[in-house]
C-alpha cells in the first residue's frame, strides 16, 4: 500500500499545469525527433538537454521533460520505419520487416496507429513493472558496500555493448576513454590536478552535460554537412496514410502478440547494456516462431509490427529499473538521463527513493502521463508527423547547432565550455567514423570518479588487500555475471546481430 500511496503523491506533484505543458511539448518534440532517420532517443535527449537547463527548470520538471521525449523518441522511430524502410534507430530496424509491407499495400495509417497503440502497451506494463520491481532492488542495493558497488560498476562497463554490440573491443576502448576523461580534474583525496594541464578551467573536471551534447548532437551535425543527406526519398511522399485507426479484428489478433512482447522486452530493458535492440528482436523472434504458420511476417502482418513496437517501448521503460534503484543506466538514453540527474546533485541509487521521492514518484507519474499523451498525439497527428520526414537536413542541422551552442552558453556562461564541446563534437564525429560507441564513454565519464572512490574506499577499509573485491558472495555473482556479460556477446552477439541485419535485406529484396 506505501507503494500506491507513493504513487498519489507522484501524481499529485505531475498534475500541474506546468508538468503536464512539459509532458506534452516532450512528447511532441521527442516523436519528431525520433521520426528523424538517424536521430534516435539517444540524441534527441541530448540535443533538447540545454533546452531544460536554460528554461530553469527544477529537478522533476526537467525530467518530466527529457523522459517524455525519451519515450516520444521511441514512438517517433516508427514513422520512418513504416514509410520509407528506413528505421529512426537501431530498435525501430524490426519495425521495417513488416510495417514497410503494410504501408505498400495502402495500409500505412493502420501500421502507423497499430505500432503506436502496441507502443503503448509496451511502456504501460513496463511504468507499472518499473514501479514494482525498482523498489525490490533498492532493498537489494542496500547490502551494497564499497567492493560492491565497484563489480556493479563494472558489470556495467562489461555488458554495455550489449548482445546487439559490432566489437567488443571497441566498447571497452570507449569506456576505458570515459574513464580517462573522468581521471581529469583535481584528486578529491591528494588535492593534487591531474591531466589539467595548468587550465584553470579544467580543475572542477569535464561538465557533464557540454560533454554528451558535444559528443551525440554536434557529431550529428558534422556527420550530416560530411555526407549531405538529402531529404526523405520520393516513394516516403507518395505513400499515403490512408485509414488512421486499425480495424477490431486486426486489434484482436495482435492483443496477445502485445502482452508477450510487453514482458520480453520489459526483462530485456532491465538487463544492464541489453537495451530497446535487444527487446525489438527477441520479442520479433519470439512471436515469429509461436504464431507465424502461414510464413506471414515479413510481408504486411499486422502482429510482425506490434510485436518490435511493444518489445523495444517495454524495454525502454526496463532500462529505467537499473538507473534509478541502482544508478547504473541499463541503456545509451538513461546514461544521458543519470548525467542529467547528475548535474541537478541528485544521486541514483538505493538512497534516492527515500531521499528524493518526490523526483522519483513524479517522474514515474509523468511516465503513465506521457503514455496517454502520447497515444493522444501520435493517432490524429500521424499526417503531420509524417511531414517531418521531409524536413530537409539544410534546415534541421543549423537548429540543432543553435540550440547546442546557446544552450551551453546558457547554462554555463563560459566561452571554454564551447571550445570543450566543439572538441566532443570532432571526437564524436572521428569514433563514429571508426563505428566505436559513445554510450562506454559518457558512462566512463559519469561513474568514473564513483568507481574510483568506491575501489580505494574498499582497499583502504581492508587495509590494502585487493582480495576484498571478491570477498563476498554478492559481489562475486555481481564478477561472474559482468565476465559473462562480456563475454557472451563475442559468442552470439555476431550471430544476433547479423541475423538482424539480414533480415532487413531480405526484407528489402522482397518489396523491391
């Protein structure tokens, strides 16, 4: 009953008009930004970042904010998926196999509906499997000490890559980055600078925040005006939308394909490095092999589309689970979201729910808000949300910019703080040019000082013996599952990853 009774307080602090205005301009601006082919929730969050902080907004409203456009984002993925076969982001990938068929046979505004109410489904039983599970791990997290909470850590950098994850090498090559990025600054226990370089401006360490702009929303910019993407192709704007609501009868058929796709992605999404790709393609796979007699999916089945889009909205709320009661991020968008609680002097954890239950209990409120809005918006206001599609990139990468650079002005005031941002940005242009993930190195740089901490704390405890890290049983389950977390994607991740990919071109060569 505390649960419930904590969850009247969260609506009452979302239901202000102020809250519900952030909630909805979040999902408005996140389903555009997740319409976008290559923008993703990742990159939107980080773009509309500087938007929160220069609107001086308090702690709740701006996550109220950034999460609504997090989970406008995953709706937002989509419409390109659906139109042009061209998937917002990686998740939105499966989405392609069956909702391009659809929208090729006159069915694109019953796709469209279809993938946002299977959407829905998806986070409304994850908010409530969020709601449930996140307070049964913070007791979890309480018998956490020092070498604890150093293997999660650790667990974290060593499933980040995920099973969906190219090279491993290159994720522990960005992390082990990350973690040197956080090294500068000066030492909390010898007060002596590291890697400052006599900048005086360096010594309180890298923000945060200039960083993940820098690095996800300038690098776009520099990737976009590198190969000048034209705008959507001519076949996205002749397909027409047609008939907005999907039919009982196809409603019917795909109601059980949501709830089961709802809870493989939700466990996939709790998963510390599994993420929304995970969940698209085990829920996809899933479904296929239980339903799919008549070798329909991959040519228009409604239950091909709803099983991705409940799967991967699922595990975005998942991922909230780990980076709320933990502080550990379970994907690439809640590592931007723990940087954000970061910079507002809000620590992720087992104590943040009794410290600040008021962020938590709002945000949750916000989330089952935002769903209904979202589900709101996205059925009457699918035709303009397809003209987003033909928002040439001449025009859309110079707001981007804009917002980047006065937003980071905005909040910091400090002319380096560009130039650091500047320097992020050509960074994260030249590793995506390498295909080497950014999500290891924002981690690196938010959890480093804390992984730091927590291993000398340890050591010092036990009077300089190393063995500590693994004296307890928990933080030798917590080894085990991080040596097997990274381990597993060098067996299967290829296999996951290719089958994936494949699929989208044989999809391809059939509706060519």
């Amino acid at each position: 009953m505390d649960t419930f009774a904590s969850l009247g307080d969260g609506f009452a602090i979302a239901l202000t008009w102020q809250n519900l205005g952030l909630a909805l301009l979040g999902c408005f601006l996140g389903t555009i930004m997740g319409a976008l082919p290559g923008l993703g929730p990742s990159n939107g969050v980080a773009i509309l970042i500087p938007l929160a902080f220069t609107m001086g907004l308090g702690a709740t409203p701006s996550l109220i904010l950034l999460t609504s456009v997090y989970y406008g984002a995953m709706y937002g993925g989509r419409i390109s998926s659906i139109l042009l076969n061209i998937p917002g982001d990686e998740p939105a990938m499966m989405t392609c196999l069956d909702g391009h068929p659809m929208a090729r046979k006159g069915l694109a505004g019953e796709a469209l509906s279809l993938s946002g109410i299977a959407s829905f489904v998806g986070a409304f039983f994850a908010t409530w499997g969020l709601i449930l599970l996140a307070p049964q791990l913070v007791k979890i997290a309480l018998l956490f000490g020092p070498a604890e909470y150093f293997a999660l850590f650790a667990l974290a950098f060593m499933t980040l890559g995920g099973v969906s994850s190219t090279n491993q090498a290159k994720s522990a090559f960005a992390a082990a980055l990350g973690l040197g990025l956080a090294m500068i600054g000066v030492d909390t226990q010898t007060g002596v600078p590291r890697f400052t370089f006599g900048e005086v401006h360096l010594y309180d360490g890298l923000d945060f925040l200039v960083a993940i702009v820098g690095l996800f929303a300038l690098s776009e910019v520099f990737i976009f005006l590198e190969e000048r993407h034209g705008s959507a192709d001519a076949e996205g704007r002749q397909l027409k939308v047609g008939r907005l609501t999907p039919p009982m009868s196809m409603l019917k058929q795909t109601t059980p394909t949501m709830l089961r796709s709802s809870a493989l992605g939700f466990l996939a999404g709790v998963l510390p490095g599994a993420g929304a790709s995970l969940g698209s393609f085990i829920s996809y796979s899933v479904e296929k092999r239980l339903v799919d007699r008549e070798g329909t999916f991959g040519k228009g089945d409604p239950r091909g589309v709803a099983a991705p889009e409940a799967g991967n909205n699922a595990a975005a709320g998942g991922a909230l689970v780990p980076m709320l009661a933990l502080g550990v991020p379970g994907s690439g968008t809640t590592a931007v979201l723990l940087a954000v609680l970061l910079s507002l002097n809000i620590t992720p954890g087992p104590l943040l729910f009794t410290q600040n239950p008021d962020v938590v209990w709002g945000l949750i409120a916000a989330l089952f808000i935002a769903n209904f809005m979202l589900l709101a918006l996205n059925i009457p206001m699918v035709g303009l949300f397809t003209k987003v599609l033909m928002v040439p990139p001449r025009v859309l990468m110079p707001i981007v910019a804009m917002v980047s650079f006065v937003g980071i002005y905005g909040i910091s005031g400090s002319s380096f703080d560009l130039m650091v941002m500047i320097g992020f940005g050509i960074l994260g242009w030249v590793l995506r040019k390498f295909d080497v993930p950014l999500v290891p190195i924002i981690l690196g740089t938010l959890l480093g000082n804390s992984m730091e901490n927590n291993l000398r704390r340890a050591i010092t405890i036990d009077n300089g013996d190393w063995f500590t890290l693994i004296d307890s049983p928990l933080s030798i389950v917590l080894w085990a599952i991080a040596i097997i977390g990274f381990i597993l994607p060098l067996i299967v991740g290829r296999k996951v990853k290719a089958r994936m990919h494949e699929r989208g071109d044989e999809e391809g060569s059939l509706t060519d």
